[in-house]
C-alpha cells in the first residue's frame, strides 16, 4: 500500500523498536504524530533534522502530539544497520560520515522518543516493470509528456540504480521520501497530512496548525 497525502496513513514497517515502547499509527488515536525519518550515517540528519524533531517534542508533548523517530536505510547499507541503531540510542556514538561531520565521537544530545529500525528487504533480482514505473511517476508526476528518448533514459536509469540497491527499507519506500532527514505528519484521524524532505522550517507550523484544529 502507497501512502497518499489526504488518506489514511499505512503503518510504518518497523523491524525492531530500539528505544521506548512498540506503537504505530493505529496505536496512536486523538493525536498529532510526527515521525522523522533518518539515517545513522547522515550529518545533516543530526545536525538538523533531529534537533527540530526534538524541539517539537519537547513544545507539543503536552498538546497531544507524539514524535516518533525512525532510522531508514537507501544507502550505505553497511553503516545504516540495527547494530549501529543501537550504538547510538544506548551510547550515542556516532559513525562514518555523522562522525566526521560532528567532530566528536559521541552525540552531544539524547533522544527522548520512540525509535525504530526500518523494515529492510533483500531486492529482488527481477524487477518488475510495474514497479519501476510506480516509482517513477513519484518521482516525476508529468513522466508521460516528457520526450520519448527521455523516457527510456529515465527508465533505464532507474532499472539500474534498483538493481545496484542491496536493501528495500519498506517505509522508506511505501512513504516514496527522497533522502533523508525527512517527516512524515499524521492528524489526530489518522490522516496524512504532510511528507517533506529536508528540514525547511516548515515542520513547526504544521504541527501548530494541526494542534490548534
């Protein structure tokens, strides 16, 4: 099931709930639910998505909104594992690039909500050509009206990036998010509200706004 901004949102695909107890959408009835989304080998990731997700924890956790958060993995399949999840919920150490790009070992802060690991799939060898197209019209809504050259670039393109991917980390795909650090905002009803990419400052309002309705 693909999720769609307006309908009701798929639960998240969770492996393993590293820190705090186990929940989802379903679970989490008459609130505001915000889920970032991250890698453990992503700077920006810790040096700005998950400290927004934090200050909205700590402003809204008493207006009926929950953060939870969840460690994906699209690349670098080696670093973004369970192990290295756990490393840096329990000690915060921190590897790879994140390490680099903090200048420390170790997190400088801890995160106070819910985390789990992405659902991780092995890729299948034969892809099918439903599926290559489904994920190119995510990516490209007008796809059909592009130049016929252009469309087999694209869909060879995409054919092989799938096939040079070990890993399909189930929620990042059924949410279609681009990278990462990215959030996913559910209303109160369960309704998806919102999927962003990147941290943009928008994040904020929205959980106000849906806090307010």
């Amino acid at each position: 099931m693909r999720a769609k901004i307006g309908e009701k949102a798929p639960n998240l695909k969770i492996s393993d709930w590293v820190q705090g107890l186990e929940t989802n959408f379903d679970q989490e009835k008459d609130h505001v639910v915000l889920v970032e989304v991250f890698q453990v080998n992503c700077p920006g990731c810790f040096l700005h998505g998950m400290p927004e997700a934090i200050n909205i924890y700590n402003k809204f956790k008493d207006d009926g909104v929950r953060v939870l958060g969840v460690a994906t993995a699209f690349e670098d399949f080696d670093k973004n594992t369970l192990d290295n999840l756990k490393l840096l919920l329990q000690t915060g150490e921190v590897i790879g690039d994140t390490k680099q790009a903090l200048g420390d070992n170790k997190l400088q802060y801890k995160i106070p909500f819910p985390v789990g690991m992405d659902s991780l799939k092995k890729t299948a060898e034969d892809i099918s050509q439903e599926r290559i197209m489904e994920i190119i019209y995510n990516q490209l809504p007008n796809f059909d009206s592009q130049p016929e050259d252009y469309k087999n670039q694209i869909i060879q393109r995409t054919k092989d990036y799938m096939k040079s991917k070990e890993y399909e980390a189930e929620t990042f795909e059924m949410y279609s998010l681009q990278g990462t650090p990215s959030s996913i905002i559910v209303d109160r009803k369960g309704i998806l509200r919102d999927v962003s990419f990147g941290s943009q400052g928008n994040v904020e309002p929205m959980i106000q706004s849906l806090v307010n309705e």
